[in-house]
C-alpha cells in the first residue's frame, strides 16, 4: 500500500507526507524549493514552513487518524469513507488493511479545498463529466449505504465511486456539478472545465438513512430554511437551494465554496485551499464542550488581522445560539487563503438545528463563556467584548429577527404540513433559547 504521497497546492509541490519507517507515526515534511520562497503558508499556526519534519504522535488517537491536521482535513467523514472502502473491496482489498494514506491517495486530486495527492491511485474508467438524473444519483447511493444487491450495484457503483467519496459529515452526499439554469447534474470525470453553465456544489440526499428507509425526512427542508434564515441574519453563506421530488423527497443543494470561476473563462473554475478551525489549530472535533468560542475569536484575529472578520464570527456564534445549532464543533468552521497567501473565514456552512438527543444532549460543542447551555444575551456580549465590535445589539437584533422567520419558512416550504410534530418542537425550541 502507499507509503509516501506528494502534497501540492496552488501548482507548486508544498511538501510530503508519509508514514515513518521505524514506527507508526505520520510524517509531514515540507519541499525544500517550496521553503526557499515559499509565497503562502498553508498551515500558519502549528504547522509553519521550516526545514525540520512535523509529526503529531497525540493525534493518533484521535479523529486526525495521526495526520496533521493540513491533511486530515482531506479525509472524508462517515459516507465517504464507506464508499472509499467499498472501492476497495470491489478490488478484492481488504478494506481493514486500507490506512489513511491509501484513502488520500484515492482521493488524489479530488479532496475539498485545493490540495492535490500523487501519486494518485488507479482510479474508474476514465471518462468525461457524466449526465445523470437525481433518481440515479439518488439510487445508486442508497445501493452503497444499504450494500444491496451486489450485481447489480457492481455496474453502477462507478458513479457513486466519483461523487461520493470526498464529502465530509456523516449525511449521504454528492459532490456533483449542476446547471442552475437547466436544472442538470452531471458527475465529474477529468474535465478540467465545468462545463457550459455547471458548477459543482454539494447535494445532501434526503431519505438515505437508517431511520427513514427510502421515506422524506424533514431535514433537508429545516437546513434550507435555516439557510434562508441565517441569510437574513447577515451571515456570508454560499448560495443554497433544493430538488424537491413528486414522492416528497427534499434534497439540499449548496453551492461549494471550495472552488470559483476562473477569471480567464466562465466555464472553469478554480480551486480554493480550505481548513477547518480543527485542522488549524489540532482540535478534535469529536471532543465536545472542550474548545470555546474565544479561541476561534482569536484565531481569527491572528489569521486575518481583520476586525471584519471578528464581526462576522462573532455573528456565527450569535446566530448557532438563537437557532439551536449545538452541532457548532471545531470542523463546522472554516477559514479560505487565496493563492496571495490572505485568509478569511469561509461561508457558514452546516446551519441546522439539533434536537437536545443523544450526542447534543449536553448542548453546544464549543462552550459560550463557559457554558453550552442556557446561554443568554450578557453571556454573547461578554465573549465579544475584548474584541471591540461596536454594534453587538444590532447583530443580536438581526439574528433574533431573522429566527423568528422560522414559522413563516416552515410554512411555505411545507415543513409544517409534512413534518407538523416536527415544525412545532423546533418553534418552541427556539422560543426558549430566544433573547430578551
């Protein structure tokens, strides 16, 4: 299996990555032309450019898997690994004997943001971007979440092969090209370009789970929705929107924000590097009530120097508070670099709400002056105030508006007809978690 891979961003060869001989540890080393002059770093705050290797044994048992985390942000979650492991033992590889650096290696040139992986391991058939319609997409995926019918799901596993292996969170997902205009998915093979009209965004399939074998669930709806409201709030949030099919089926759509057209043609795009504050700073994402919002504060005044920036996370914070989103964990927040070296905090992604169940019972995963929960408005105030952001009761006001759109939303995108039971429980959720 592979034993070192070469990590490039932006065209230039950043360094290697590889396990160490003598031992289990990973190894990331940087190139030396790369640290002659390097025009970006990559990993500014634990992983600067020097000439000296990193390795991270504390992270071995952790969700980093022993990898720094510039490149455990490249793994996928729950769904991509399955997929990535079905790959393999659709070669008659055993899949238990598949480690980390194979999965990067499948990914190749594929992963989220702007890293790329060689050398890249033999991939499917070769092809051009692939037409196919959201039942196909659809199906295939529940074939590979299920693991039905073995033949059949043979021929067609390819496809899932393409757009399902790179995405991360634990909801079945596909990474897909669609044309807004004609309302057309294609799966991306090795073009280069989009293709007229496409762009890739990010599809989250609804029905495919184990609680709602093949039936609509109000997920889907409840994230566009939250989409719109956070929208309303003032958040930087990708463009979002949905497939709604005559069965019911609801599935999101958003817009990546992982790549951006190329300003010498419309019909290409560009890849951006991204890193999650996990990745940035070595926060286990899986550790709840561990980190704390400060820290992402000053992480981004450290990366940024903008107090831009500061507004907006504190805006994060506010609107993940007034909506019930206790899934705010150190992966569920993101920070983009230009190939200029400048980073900024990415879109809000991952806007939903969280039931106070199983693993949020215990509330926020990133504490809020200490607490994760019964927070309330002087908790808000007293975590930005160290950082000078001038109008905290109007971003409060903002956010605690566009909130209570939540019975209006609901209405119109049918979630209280479906979903009544539903629809209620979250007003009254956050009636309760609502500012004075």
């Amino acid at each position: 299996m592979i034993s070192v891979l070469k990590v490039n961003l932006y065209g230039h060869v950043i360094g290697y990555i590889g396990k160490d001989p003598n031992g289990d540890k990973m190894v990331f080393e940087y190139d030396p032309e790369f640290i002659k002059a390097p025009d970006f770093e990559p990993s500014p705050v634990v992983m600067p450019t020097r000439k000296v290797p990193y390795y991270f044994p504390e992270l071995i048992h952790s969700s980093f898997r022993g990898l720094p985390g510039l490149i455990a942000d490249s793994l996928p979650d729950h769904y991509g690994t399955q997929v990535i492991k079905e790959y393999f033992e659709s070669l008659g590889i055993d899949h238990q004997t598949i480690g980390p650096l194979d999965m990067l290696g499948y990914i190749g040139k594929r992963a989220f943001g702007a890293l790329e992986y060689t050398p890249q391991v033999q991939q499917i058939s070769q092809t051009e971007d692939i037409g196919i319609g959201i039942f196909k997409l659809w199906d295939e995926s529940r074939r590979v979440l299920l693991k039905e019918d073995k033949q059949q799901f043979s021929r067609g596993v390819e496809l899932v092969y393409q757009f399902g292996s790179t995405a991360g969170g634990a909801r079945v997902k596909a990474a897909v090209l669609f044309n807004q205009k004609t309302r057309e998915f294609r799966v991306e093979g090795q073009k280069k370009g989009a293709g007229s009209g496409y762009f890739p965004w990010l599809l989250k399939f609804d029905g495919l789970s184990k609680e709602s074998s093949g039936q609509p669930l109000p997920y889907g709806r409840m994230e566009y929705v939250y989409s719109l409201m956070a929208k309303a709030a003032g958040l930087d949030v990708p463009e979002s929107s949905y497939c709604e099919e005559p069965s019911g089926l609801f599935h999101f759509m958003v817009k990546r924000f992982d790549r951006k057209l190329d300003t010498n043609g419309k019909d290409r795009y560009e890849k951006v590097h991204m890193q999650t504050f996990s990745a940035i700073r070595h926060f286990d994402h899986n550790l709840q009530q561990v980190h704390d919002y400060d820290s992402f504060f000053k992480t981004c005044q450290a990366m940024t120097r903008d107090h831009t920036q500061i507004q907006e996370a504190f805006r994060r914070m506010v609107f993940n508070t007034l909506s019930h989103n206790y899934d705010d964990h150190t992966k569920n927040l993101a920070f983009l670099m230009d190939q200029d070296g400048q980073w900024c905090i990415s879109p809000a992604y991952d806007n939903v709400f969280t039931s106070k169940k199983g693993w949020s019972s215990q509330g926020h995963q990133m504490t809020i002056a200490g607490k994760a929960l019964d927070i309330n408005r002087d908790d808000l105030i007293k975590m930005i105030e160290p950082y000078g952001v001038s109008d905290v009761y109007e971003i409060i006001e903002q956010v605690r508006e566009a909130v209570s759109l939540w019975p209006i939303l609901a209405q119109e995108f049918e979630i209280k007809a479906r979903f009544p039971d539903y629809a209620e429980m979250v007003g009254k959720k956050l009636k309760q978690v609502d500012t004075p």
